[in-house]
C-alpha cells in the first residue's frame, strides 16, 4: 500500500498589526518561522511556506521547503487563512499538489504544538473519514458562556447561558483532504483537543507567555 500524500503550509507573512515582524521573532533561541518549520513531521510528503517576507522564504529553503511567493493583498491582516492555504496549495509545483490525501497548516503563531497534535489531527483525516480537523483547548471557566453578562446602557445583566465545557480554537493544526480545504471546512470536521497549554500569539504579552513555558 502506497504511502499516504501529505502536504504541510506554513503561512509566514512579514506584517503583523501589533508584534513587529512577529513570525521572525524567537523563543527559546529560534524564530517562531523556524518552531513551526521543526515540527513538520518528518513522514510529510511536501512542505510550503508562503510568505512575502525574504527572510522567511530563505529560512525555508534551508529546510529544504518550497517557497510561495505571496502577492501585497494575500499578504494582508484581513485575508483568512483558508485564503492562504488554498492559494498555496494550488501555486505549488509539486506533483500532488491538488491529489494529496492530506494537508495541514501550521501557523508560526503557535509554537507550543506537539507531534500529538498533528498526527491526531492527520489520522482524523485519513483513517477516520473526517473531511477535516482542527485542534480546540478547553476555555478557563472563568471565561465559558455561564459566567458573561450583558452590560446595556450601562446596566449589567445576567443572561441565562449553558453550564457545559467549551472550546475554542487554538491554532496548534489544521488538517483537511482536498474537499475540506477547499469545500466547507467546518462542514466534516473533527474537533482534537490539544494535549498542551496552547499559547496563539497575537499580543506582546502572548509571546511572552510563549517564552516563558518553551524557554
């Protein structure tokens, strides 16, 4: 039986709204473009990194990865992630490209993912006939749906919500087959709790956190 196609992009574009060039920052003495690149497995088929920033594409071809040049506007704040991942997968050259059983996206933004997380998220894929997967951390309670008010005209108010666990994304993985990367993806998609506290860097203080529990 053939090995299974799984194509790993890594989105790492050069802005970033409040950490100036976030994704070449490091912790623990490597970049988060480099974190992201050592935790590609090493059973992938293909690895992507789509940037517009040089650094970063030279980092990449170090690894030994492709490099996808982004245009100004897929390089914006505003553009999804799906955006990107598509766009990558469709401008590569490699032969599998768009026949791949398997792909995931690993953002520079979450270097505290573990190979748990992403082989649990490629196996919902390919063994479990999910159309895709994501990663999900439990959210403190002090911050799940039971504990919020409402505040209207300055006046606080206590809306009736359920008392159960929630979840949130975390970004630690993502992983689809072509009809969930490119169809609906939450549509048929696994939710995997992450094995880890989960640090999605967005503020300086999260890239201290990060910091803190890598270093």
């Amino acid at each position: 039986m053939n090995s299974p196609t799984i194509i790993a992009v890594i989105p790492a574009r050069s802005g970033s709204q409040r950490i100036t060039e976030k994704n070449l920052q490091k912790v623990a003495g490597y970049s988060l473009v480099e974190r992201a690149c050592d935790s590609v497995p090493k059973y992938v088929s293909h690895t992507i990194v789509t940037t517009d920033c040089a650094t970063s594409g030279r980092i990449a071809k170090e690894y030994g990865f492709e490099v996808v040049w982004r245009s100004a506007i897929l390089a914006g704040h505003n553009i999804s992630g799906m955006s990107v991942w598509q766009h990558a997968l469709s401008a590569s050259t490699d032969d599998n490209h768009m026949t791949f059983d398997c792909s995931i996206l690993l953002q520079p933004s979450t270097p505290t993912r573990t190979q748990s997380d992403i082989s649990h998220c490629i196996d919902a894929v390919i063994d479990d006939a999910w159309d895709s997967a994501c990663t999900v951390s439990l959210v403190p309670d002090r911050f799940a749906p039971h504990k919020q008010v409402d505040v209207r005209a300055g006046k606080l108010q206590i809306v009736e919500r359920r008392h159960s666990a929630s979840y949130t994304r975390d970004g630690a993985c993502f992983a689809g087959n072509a009809a969930g990367v490119f169809g609906d993806f939450y549509a048929n998609c696994a939710a995997i709790q992450s094995k880890g506290a989960q640090v999605n860097i967005d503020e300086p203080l999260d890239l201290e956190i990060a910091r803190m529990l890598l270093e």
